[in-house]
C-alpha cells in the first residue's frame, strides 16, 4: 500500500530537496534552459539556501513543505518513505513583480498576497497527487496566515505546470517578464489566485 501525504520541511529533508530541485530542473527544463546552465547548477549554494531556509525562516508566513510518498507492508509496517517533492512560499515581495512595475505602488497591494517561488515533484513521483497536495496544504495555511491572493511565476513553456495551476483555479495575469539566462532571454508568466475561491486541485495532477 502506498500513501502520500503533506508536512513541514525538516533540517534533515535538506538535501532530498536539493536533489529533487538539480533533477526535476534537469529534466523537466532541458528544452526551456541551456544545457551547460543546468550542468553547472551549483549544489552547495543550493543546499545552503534550503538549510537556511528551512532553519532561519524570514517570518513565520515563510514556509517550506515537503511532499512524501510512503511505502507500506500489512506485515512489517511502514517500510520506506521518500521525499518527492516541495513547495515554498512566503508574502510577496519585489521578487514577485516584473521589472515595469511600480514597485512603490505595489508595496500596499502586496501585503496581503502569498508567493510560490518554487513548487516542484520529482518527475518519476509525477501524477500520483503530489502537487495537488502541496498546493491545497498551501492554501490551508495562507487561509490561516490571513492571505487573500497568491501569485507564482512559470516558465511560459512550461505547459505542464500551467495545466496543472489552470485546473486548480489560477489564471494568468496578464504580467510577463523574461529572465536573461547566460544571454538568453527566457519568457515567463505570472499566475494569480484568490484563496478564498481556490479549488482543491485534481488529485491526478502532477
């Protein structure tokens, strides 16, 4: 029997979580990023900023949870569990704008607005209900946190990701910005939700 479930990341979850992020980038992003970027990802800078992360959060509305897959016996009990995958998310700041927006302006709209900046499943884990889950434990806790909007970013060819985030109630904003990559501009979109209307995402999602 197998069972999935939602929890808050741990100091030990630290490398699975890098591991998971070097392998679901290299693979579900290698038509969207130049290859030697995703060779040249720097694991210790990576698992330094989980560390702290995880250990020194900003504020207590900063949150990283991991999802995990648990293997079980009828006979010896649980046998195994995996970490495969993690959300993080947090209020938003400048780092949830495009460059042309009036950052200024923006700072008031903001303070009751949750970001994602990484929601992520190993793809050999995917569509087994992982990412539904991370994204509706998500939402429990912006609720209670007092959020009212959540935003995230995509690559703009990420199809998988926008599919999923389209059939859980998010919506473009019609905001995009680029990203300059070793000189290579790669164009992403910004999805927006509002928590007190979001959807439990499809338990097939990714």
């Amino acid at each position: 029997m197998t069972l999935g479930f939602v929890r808050p990341a741990r100091i030990d979850d630290v490398v699975e979580i890098t591991r998971v992020q070097l392998t679901t980038w290299r693979v579900a992003y290698r038509r969207l990023l130049p290859k030697h970027i995703l060779d040249q990802l720097d694991e210790d800078w990576i698992t330094r900023r989980w560390r702290e992360a995880i250990a020194q959060p900003p504020s207590p509305r900063h949150r990283v949870l991991v999802a995990v897959e648990q293997r079980e016996s009828p006979e010896a009990g649980p046998e195994s569990s995996y970490v495969v995958g993690f959300v993080a998310s947090g209020p938003a700041d400048d780092t949830a704008l495009a460059p042309d927006e009036d950052h200024t302006a923006l700072d008031k709209a903001l303070k009751d607005t949750a970001a994602i900046t990484d929601l992520l499943v190993e793809p050999r884990w995917g569509r087994r209900g992982h990412g539904s889950r991370l994204l509706a434990a998500s939402v429990d806790l912006w609720r209670t946190d007092g959020f009212t909007t959540a935003l995230a970013w995509t690559f703009a060819d990420d199809r998988v990701t926008s599919r999923f985030l389209e059939s859980s109630g998010w919506a473009p904003d019609g905001v995009s910005r680029s990203l300059d990559v070793d000189d290579l501009l790669v164009p992403q979109i910004r999805w927006h939700v509002s928590i007190e209307t979001a959807e439990e995402p499809a338990v097939t999602a990714t």
